[in-house]
C-alpha cells in the first residue's frame, strides 16, 4: 500500500515539473490601501475571463476574501490541521468561478502549520492546483521574515500602495526588503486611489529613481488605479466591483491589469513542486 502512494505521490510530482500555473503574490507596505480589493477583482475578472483562479487568503487572522466575495467563512486550513474536516472542505466556490482557501489562522497557528506540513499535505495542494491557472496569494500588510518563502517563489509581485507619503514609505521599505531577498519574479508597482496624474507622476519618478539608484532594480510595471467612489458601494454589497459596474473607472483599470496578467511569461528556475515546498514548509525557510 505505501509503494503504491509513493508511486502515486512520484507521478504527481513529476507532472508538475512544466505546470503552467502562476504564483502571483499581493503586498502592501501598509493596510488600508486596498490591497484585498485588489487581489479580489484581480481574480473575478481573470475568472471572467474564463481561467480557473485561486485566491489564497493567508493575511494571518485578519483574512476577508471571503467576505469581498459574498461568502462566509465556513472552514479554513485551521480546521483542517485540527482533524475536524476534509482538505477538499477547506476550498469554497463563490459565485464569480473563484476558489478560495483561507488560512484561518492566528499567528500562532501559522507556525503550527508550517511545522506540521509533510508530503500528504503537499500532494492535496498539489492535486488542487492541477487544473488552476493563477494562484493568488493575499499576504498581511508589512514586510514580515516568515513569509519570505512566499516573496521568492512568486512569478509576479504586486505591490499596491497610496499617492499618500506614509504608505509610499512604507512601500519603499518593503520594496527594499524584496530586493535585498533577490525574489526572482517581477516586482510590479500598483497605486491605487489615484485622483489626479500629477500624484502618479511625483510617485512614479520617486520610486523608480530610488530604487534605480539604491537598491540597482527597474521597476518593470507602474499600474494606476483611479480611485472611484463605486468601490465603497462593492464593499458593502459584498459584490467585486469587475462584476458590480464594469464600466466604472476602477473597473477599467484593473482589467487593463489582468490583460498584463495574462500575458505573463514566467519561467521560474525552481519547479513548481519544490517552489510550493518552500512556500509551506518552515523547514525550508531560508
């Protein structure tokens, strides 16, 4: 029975040597900038689009995808780790063709996690990113070391932050922090709430001469999002805004993002398998 497993486990892992899917991680250096907004209608409308999307909701004790979406949070990861349910009861439909997992947890039960993840967990990942395009993770605001294995395994970063001169700071410090880590993926730039060019022009000059000079890293991509009252409405209707009013300002920009998104070619020099590894397993942790 266990040569049959491992059989099985070796075949599944082989096949993800080449899978396509990517890992796309959103940050802030701060909270209260839209960043779970952010990763939301990112998903809904790549989901729009007719790709299979996961959103990873790992912002330790303060997860609210789900509520973003329209759903309660019926079973988490914690749940999971203690016995009481299945790993497949952890995922939940939403009714805009995204699955999510939430975390679930506090910050003490991350470590648990970390600490208890083997290679039966790894393989129901695994099985549940087989037929998923865009693995979205939504991290806590700030820079934090214990999600540094997050930070490096991704294809694609997106840091969302404010034309505001706390968030940009703290923005900075965190784009510092990845480069210092030499993440391997794109760290791209996202200013949300923009209400006239001139903010983007002053913080897009700041940002990228800075981080040119300092830090010797090009900021490939500077996104703007305009900042649109809408988004308040989509919130407490608990509607993504792509799906609520697709006309609407922010609406536009964001698909304009996920048009990028789509366009993405990564080629990562870690497989897929050991990237999720080192993504959940403490052991692994540089």
């Amino acid at each position: 029975m266990n040569r049959i497993y491992h059989d099985q486990a070796a075949s599944l892992r082989e096949e993800f040597i080449n899978v396509p899917t990517k890992i796309i991680t959103v940050l802030s250096g701060k909270g209260g900038v839209g960043k779970s907004i952010f990763s939301v209608n990112i998903a809904t409308d790549l989901a729009s689009k007719g790709k299979k999307v996961l959103l990873f909701d790992s912002d330790a004790g303060f997860a609210n995808a789900s509520i973003l979406l329209g759903n309660s949070l019926k079973n988490t990861l914690s749940d999971y780790m203690k016995g009481n349910i299945s790993f497949r009861d952890c995922v939940q439909e939403t009714n805009y063709g995204v699955k999510i997992i939430s975390t679930g947890f506090d910050f003490t039960d991350w470590q648990i996690f970390q600490n208890n993840f083997n290679d039966s967990i790894l393989n129901e990942f695994l099985i549940l990113l087989r037929d998923i395009d865009y693995f979205i993770i939504d991290v806590g605001a700030g820079y934090s070391e214990k999600l540094n294995n997050f930070y490096i395994n991704s294809d694609t970063i997106f840091l969302v932050t404010v034309p505001e001169p706390t968030a940009i700071v703290n923005g900075y410090t965190l784009l510092k922090a990845l480069s210092l880590l030499k993440v391997e993926g794109e760290i791209e730039i996202i200013l949300n709430m923009v209400k006239n060019k001139n903010e983007v022009n002053s913080v897009k000059s700041v940002l990228s001469n800075t981080t040119r000079r300092f830090l010797n890293r090009e900021i490939k991509n500077f996104y703007e999002i305009s900042y649109d009252e809408n988004v308040h409405l989509s919130v407490k209707r608990q509607i993504p805004l792509v799906s609520l009013k697709s006309s609407s300002r922010f609406s536009k920009d964001i698909m304009s993002i996920t048009t990028n998104i789509l366009n993405l070619k990564v080629e990562h020099p870690i497989s897929f398998t050991m990237r999720l590894k080192q993504i959940f397993s403490k052991s692994s942790t540089n």
